[in-house]
C-alpha cells in the first residue's frame, strides 16, 4: 500500500485510468488507516468461499474482482464540508478495470504476505 503514490479525494480521480484510479483505491486504505491485516483476512475469506462454491483457477479473474470489490468497500467514500454546510459524499463506482487491476494488485500483496504462495495453495 506503501507504493501506491498520493492520496486523491473521491472527487477528482474521475476520467483517470482504471490503473490510477485502482492505486488511489490503495492509498484511500492507507490514508483511512486500514489495518493490512484485515485486508488480507478479507482477501482470504473471499479465497475460500471461492473455493467452497467450486470457482477453481481457470476463473481466477472472478475471484480477483470479488477480493476488489470487498476491499474497496472499506474506505472508498470521501466525506468533506466545507464553512460548515456539509457537501454530499461521494463514492467512486467500483467497476470494470478498475476492479480488475486492484484485484490483481491485492493477489501480488496476498503472495508477498504469504511468502510467495498463491492463495490457491493455501486454500487447497
């Protein structure tokens, strides 16, 4: 999360790449403060109830945008008021590339975290 670049609020990262918009994606988490360890029990969870509905490796792409779209959940909205009239928050449309570039994105930190194996190996 460390290497995902600068922090941008909800408001402006629209009309960005889907790659950039899933890096703002990662430095929302690290700017809330979001524990990596709850980002991997999360990734985890989706592991296995992946596993348990019989999704194998051949749709690992359906797997990924299911952790993305868990994970993206816990810190996606920016909230901001600005002389004390609170403006609507906002939250940015978990959708497409996106999903698919931060799935993968978060894939790479459940391998760095587990020590190189997939999580395919650990849940067979």
């Amino acid at each position: 999360m460390q290497n995902a670049g600068p922090w941008e609020n909800a408001y402006s990262i629209r009309g960005r790449p889907p790659k950039e918009r899933a890096n703002f994606a990662l430095a929302r988490l690290r700017k809330a403060g979001i524990d990596p360890a709850v980002i991997l029990e999360r990734i985890l969870a989706v592991a296995m109830c992946c596993e348990a509905r019989g999704i194998d490796e051949r749709q690992r792409e359906f797997r990924r945008v299911q952790m993305a779209k868990v994970v993206h959940r816990l810190a996606s909205g920016t909230h901001k008021t600005t002389s004390g009239f609170p403006l609507p928050s906002k939250y940015p449309r978990s959708e497409g590339n996106v999903l698919r570039h931060l799935g993968r994105r978060l894939d790479d930190i459940a391998a760095f975290a587990l020590d190189g194996r997939s999580i395919e190996e650990l849940v067979a």
